[in-house]
C-alpha cells in the first residue's frame, strides 16, 4: 500500500471518528439517560422499593404476609396503568439511595420526605403527603406529660438511623440526649425498656403505635414542629420516566384513588390533594 493511500485511509477515519464524537454531543444526556420507561415495559415488571415496616404506607402483615398501606396500593395502581406487574422490593430509609443508584428498583413508594441530603442525589416527584414529627413515650414514663418536657436535662430522644427525624433532632434538641438506633425497632425498645424517655417518629408511624402497642403514648406537638413534604423518589436523569411518574401522581390526586386509599388506612388528614 502506498504512503499517499495509507494517509487518504487515516484521514478518512480520523473524519469519521469526528463525526461520531459530534453526534454524541449532540445526543447528550437523551442518549445517556436511558429509557427506564421502555425497560419496565420490555420487562414487563414494575419493581418498587417499600419499607415492609411502614404502618399505613407500605406495611407486610406477619400474619398474611400481604403488604398494605397507602403507597403499596398506589405501587398496584401504577402497575396497572403501566400495563405491567409489580414486583416489591424491600428497602428501607438507610438503603434508599443505594437501592435507586445502583437500580435495585425502578421507583421507591415509601412516603419518603424531602429533604436537602436526599434531594441532592435523588430525584423527587411532587409530594402528595405532608406530616409533623411525633413523639412517642410508654405510659409508665412520668417526666413526659406534654411536648415541653422533651427538650430538657436528663431526658433521652430516640432516633432512627437514616430517617429524617435524626438531622431534624440533632439540630433541634438544646438540652435533652439524642440517642441514634440502627434501626426503627431499636428506637421502640430503648423506650419501651426505660432507657430512653421518647422516640421520634411521623403521623402514620404514631398510629401504628397507639393501634398495637399497648405501653405507648403518643406526645403531639402544640403547634407545627417541622412539616416535611412526602414524595417518592427516583434515580436522577431519565426525563421520560420522571414525567411518566408525574402524570400518575396527578392522575391519582385528581381521580381520587390517592384520598379513597388514604382514608381505608386513616391517613387522610395528611394527604396533599392539590397538585403541587
């Protein structure tokens, strides 16, 4: 082969390989989103993060071994628009975003808050509850009577790890002790036993304590402590999916399937309607 055929050769493909660059940048993010809509479709399964513990939200009886709750229904009901079947997925809040990055599920339903730290890895659709913290306490416990006996010397304030209640505490709590359990059932032991005098926990949660638990007390607060906004969550970057996910939670508003679920399981009282 000659010198001047084998630069013409070079050349050529040199031009190519420019062309192919370019088209990249011009596809861009499209093109490296993905598609996680036409995925759950070709899969035909909608896989869906739950916290199975969640009380009203996405809860698995021990009995039945059947999950229930507000969000596993809308799960249900969004497998079903999307002509697809569902698949749950368990999660919880200390492995939420480890499950949606490293695409363990597709969506988590969990009624889980929107705050900073989350939103700057996650994507959130618009919320469709909103909820207050509550404290719960056990009924042989003397020096709780009222919220103001929380914030004081010597008393201890559970917490579980990952849940928004911890950051919410650690920078609310003045005089009282913090304690961080692994997990939520910890929390509920630690009080229960006496060595902590609260735990913090939100409306559903407190109505799964008053409901089952016949030592504890719920403490609510006497005017809004800190209101957190309930959405669910996504991995970042796929458009087509997140407005996909944003039609249904308008969908759902607006037809009333969100407040009929909401009020089978007594959560009515924080449920967002509006679409906002």
């Amino acid at each position: 082969m000659s010198t001047v055929l084998r630069s013409l050769l070079a050349f050529d493909c040199w031009r190519h390989c420019l062309l192919a660059g370019a088209l990249l940048l011009i596809a861009g993010p499209a093109a490296a989103q993905g598609n996680r809509l036409a995925d759950v479709q070709s899969r035909g399964e909608l896989r869906v993060c739950i916290w199975p513990d969640y009380y009203g939200i996405s809860f698995r009886n021990p009995k039945t071994r059947q999950v229930t709750g507000v969000d596993a229904d809308m799960a249900r009901e969004l497998a079903k628009d999307l002509g697809v079947r569902l698949r749950l997925v368990d999660s919880s809040f200390a492995t939420l975003t480890d499950d949606l990055l490293k695409n363990r599920c597709d969506l988590a339903m969990f009624a889980i808050a929107i705050t900073p730290a989350r939103s700057a890895v996650l994507r959130f659709t618009r919320p469709h509850l909103r909820s207050d913290i509550y404290a719960i306490t056990s009924r042989a416990n003397r020096r709780i009577k009222n919220w103001d006996d929380i914030d004081q010397p010597d008393v201890v304030v559970a917490v579980a790890k990952g849940t928004l209640h911890e950051p919410v505490m650690r920078e609310r709590l003045r005089q009282a002790t913090l304690l961080v359990t692994t997990t939520s059932h910890e929390r509920e032991k630690e009080v229960e036993a006496g060595r902590a005098d609260v735990f913090m926990t939100d409306f559903p949660y407190s109505r799964r304590m008053a409901d089952f638990a016949d030592w504890a007390r719920v403490v609510a607060p006497p005017s809004p402590y800190h209101l957190s906004d309930y959405a669910y969550a996504m991995k970042p970057g796929d458009d087509r999916w997140y407005g996909r996910v944003e039609r249904f939670m308008s969908d759902i508003k607006r037809d009333g399937r969100l407040m009929t679920a909401a009020r089978r399981y007594g959560l009515d009282p924080i449920v967002l309607t509006t679409d906002r």
